[in-house]
C-alpha cells in the first residue's frame, strides 16, 4: 500500500461539503475551502484514473467551468497529514453573535457568542459558504423567540441548530441525503442538542400538514423552482421564509412564482454572486 495523501485543489464557488457529498470515487477523506479554492483529500492509494474522472463528472454537473477551475493535485506525505488538516480549517465568526469552530481547536473562553463546532465531512453547510452565511444572519435579525422551524436542505444541521440557539423552541430539518443526515445526527449530539431538534430523512414533498413560523431552504436554482409551489402550504399566517442557493439568473424565475402563490419577497441580501431572499 502506497503512503501518504493526495489534495486536489479546485477554483470554485461550490460548497465543499457539496461536491464531496456528491462524489461516489476513491474514497475521499474531507474537505474544506478558502477564498473560493476547494481542497478535497484523498488517500493516495485510492486516488486513481476513475476518482478524477468522478471528480470531473460532479464538477460538471455542478455547472464548474474546468477550464477556469486550475485542477490541481499534489502529493502530501504521511507524517505532514495531521498537521496540514489541523491547519486547513480555523474558526469562523459569522454574523454578529456566531463563532463556527472545528473540533480540534479548542473553544474560545474570551468569546461571549454562540458557539458551534462542526467538522468538515460529507455534508453541506459548514459555515464558509455565502449561502449558509446569509441565511445565519438573516436568522440573527428575524429570531424573535418560541419559534417552530422548518430547515430544507439542511445537510449539516448547522441552521436549525443556530436558530434554537437563537432563541427558536424546536426545529425539523430535513435533507433526501442519508449520509448528509448522518452527518447532522452527529453534530446535533456533539453539541448538545436534544428532542428540540428533529432530523430525518425526507423530501418537502414528503412532509405532512403541519405548518411553520419561520422557514429555511438553502437549495440549489433547479430545485428551488419546485419548492416555491409548496412553501405556502408550509408556511403559517404572519410567517417569514429566507430562501438562499439562489444566484442572480434564478431570480426572476423564483420571484414569478412566489408571486403566482401569493407570496411576497420583501427583502433581498446579497453575498458575492449569492442571493438570499425573504418571503412572507
């Protein structure tokens, strides 16, 4: 068995815990990312012709330009492994009240916010995308207290979690990824959550009748079309929505449909090329 790992580094906006939940090749170890440059890991015995070619294949079902993406593999050897994943990720504050942190650093006892430790694994969300940042945000400005949340497309858990640490009294988060679920099952116990917060396995499609106060969905501009047409049925009297994974291009779609169900968009934030919009 050959030693040591192999970091493939790609320019992209994608969201790593994404493309790593998507790959189905090699065998890969984690993820992270860092201003718009994703580095995902391989054991480099398992890095092989049939791993970059899957690699290539997501990357272009992600709608990645190759050409502009600069693909690059390198070798790490065995002993450098520990060390450069420690180093990879630092924590992150998000917002105004926020510090998302890794579980090899130790928490921060000077900070007085809220705290959140997620790894990076299979599982979208992991605090440094711009769609999970404006949606957290959004969250910190429109959390009022008692709230019963619905979170779509949740993959880690990390803003259902975020709104009950905000004051919300419980939350369903749901995602159709068995793997990103499993990942969120696992965060939501290391950080000491409880029966607050429900996680399964399910599509919006799925859920039965019960309505929300307040309604998150990061999803990508194909599937946010379909989602449109049901969040009202969702969605309580007085109710607020913040629909992020949305770019500028998507936007007129998704605002004709909302407006098709009696929906109103009344605010729009915007991060980088990112949107995300609040509907009531």
């Amino acid at each position: 068995m050959q030693s040591g790992f192999i970091e493939v580094s790609i320019r992209t906006n994608v969201d790593s815990g994404e493309l790593l939940a998507m790959l189905n090749e090699g065998e890969s170890l984690g993820s992270w990312e860092e201003n718009d440059v994703v580095h995902i890991y391989w054991p480099k015995d398992r890095w092989n012709a049939a791993a970059l070619e899957n690699l290539k294949e997501v990357l272009n079902r992600l709608g990645v330009n190759q050409e502009e993406a600069d693909l690059h593999v390198s070798i790490i050897p065995d002993q450098d492994w520990n060390k450069v994943w420690a180093a990879s990720l630092q924590p992150i504050l998000l917002g105004r009240r926020f510090r998302i942190r890794q579980s090899w650093h130790k928490a921060d006892p000077g900070f007085k916010g809220i705290e959140l430790v997620i790894d990076p694994k299979r599982a979208f969300g992991t605090g440094y995308h711009a769609t999970t940042q404006l949606i957290l945000e959004w969250l910190e400005d429109n959390i009022r207290g008692g709230e019963r949340i619905l979170d779509v497309g949740t993959g880690t858990g990390i803003l259902a979690m975020a709104a009950i640490r905000l004051g919300a009294s419980s939350a369903l988060a749901i995602d159709n990824d068995p793997v990103a679920l499993e990942c969120a099952c696992e965060y939501a116990e290391s950080n000491g959550f409880g029966a607050e917060l429900e996680l399964r396995v399910a599509s919006f499609e799925s859920l039965d009748a019960a309505t929300f106060d307040v309604i998150v969905a990061n999803l990508d501009g194909k599937t946010m079309p379909c989602f449109c047409g049901f969040l009202r049925r969702k969605l309580k009297n007085n109710g607020f929505a913040c629909l992020s994974g949305l770019q500028e291009q998507d936007y007129r779609v998704v605002a004709e449909l909302l407006d098709r169900e009696g929906l109103l968009i009344s605010e729009r934030r915007q991060k980088a090329e990112w949107l995300a919009l609040t509907v009531q």
